[in-house]
C-alpha cells in the first residue's frame, strides 16, 4: 500500500485518460510512476484547451510557484527519499516533487489537469508554421496575431 506524502492517506488506484494513477481520497494530490505522465499525454483522451483556469494566469501561477517552493519537502512513496521540487517545464508555472531515483513524481491537487493544459497549448503553438502565422498576422500585425494565439479562434 501505498500512503499520500502530504496526509498519509492510503492512495486509491484509479484510471485516468486511460492510465492507472494512484489519487489521495483527502487532499486529491496524485502520485504518478515513471512514465505515466507521458502516457496521459500521449492519450488525450480530453482536451483540456481553452478550459477556464484562474490558476493559470501569469500572476496567480508566479503566486502558487512561490508558496509552492516553500512548503515542506515531501517524500517518494516507494522509496522514501526526499522529492526535489522543480517546475515541469519552463513556463508552466507548475511545480511538481520529482523522485531522486526516477520513481515517478506527486502533484497536487489540479496540478494534472493544469499540466494537460500546459501540454496541449505547447504542442498547438509547436504546430504553427511560418505561413500560419502570417496568415494570423494580416490585419492585426504581429498584436492581432498573439490574440488569435492566445484566444484560439484563429481557426488554423
């Protein structure tokens, strides 16, 4: 069995876009073993795009990231070594307890759904190529083209 890192609850199996993850019934953080985030990515099976999330604006993220880095080192639950806080990716102002020996990682609560979000947004944006971001710049330069980007109406 394996106990939350935050609570000490016992964690629940469940599935989740198709891949079994291990959810605390009290405070709904999430352990993910080696490589089960990547599968969700893979799946998709929901599109988190254009979801409502207060947390993702720059301001409130900058705010949680601080608190985040600040509040008490958390440990695997396979191994018991201390997790290492670091943000997933550059700008996802999302920070994650990542195992020293590549067990796997904790996020807490809504952290999984905000990383899906981080995640698909990354791979449209990847997607743009030069001739679509021309087409979006006509008529609004290079402003109008951040607002189409940003508000996902540029219908490409």
């Amino acid at each position: 069995m394996r106990n939350c890192p935050v609570d000490d609850f016992t964690l629940v199996q469940e599935t989740y876009e198709g891949v079994t993850i291990d959810r605390c019934p009290h405070c709904h953080g999430v352990w993910l073993d080696k490589g089960e985030l990547e599968a969700i990515q893979k799946n998709q099976a929901d599109d988190f795009r254009g979801v409502p999330d207060d947390a993702m604006d720059f301001v409130t993220g900058a705010m949680a990231m601080a608190k985040a880095e600040s509040e008490k080192t958390l440990s695997c639950v396979k191994c018991d070594d201390d997790l290492v806080k670091r943000e997933y990716s550059f700008t996802s102002q999302v920070m994650i307890d990542n195992c020293p020996n590549g067990h796997g990682m904790w996020l807490d609560k809504s952290e999984l759904s905000r990383l899906e979000k981080f995640y698909e947004e990354e791979q449209d944006f990847a997607n743009f190529d030069e001739a679509d971001i021309l087409k979006a710049m006509k008529g609004g330069g290079i402003k109008g083209f951040f607002e189409k980007l940003l508000s996902r109406s540029a219908g490409f």
